[in-house]
C-alpha cells in the first residue's frame, strides 16, 4: 500500500466513526427529551 492509500483509509475509517458517533448523539438527545417531558 502507499501512503496515501494507507491516508484515505484512515480518513474513511474516522469518518464512520464520525457518523456512528452523530448516530448515538443523536439517541441521547431524544431519549433525554423524552425523559424531561414526562418529568413534568
């Protein structure tokens, strides 16, 4: 592999974990939305 395969790689790699991160951030809020709206 060249360097810049080896690059590319490692960028694809940190953008899904990017978008799994969005993902999970993503249920966190709902799920504390959620929860305060029935504290009340």
């Amino acid at each position: 592999m060249t360097p810049q395969q080896i690059k590319q790689l490692l960028e694809s790699l940190n953008n899904e974990e990017k978008k799994t991160q969005k993902k999970m951030n993503a249920q966190k809020a709902k799920g504390k939305k959620i929860k305060q709206e029935k504290d009340w």
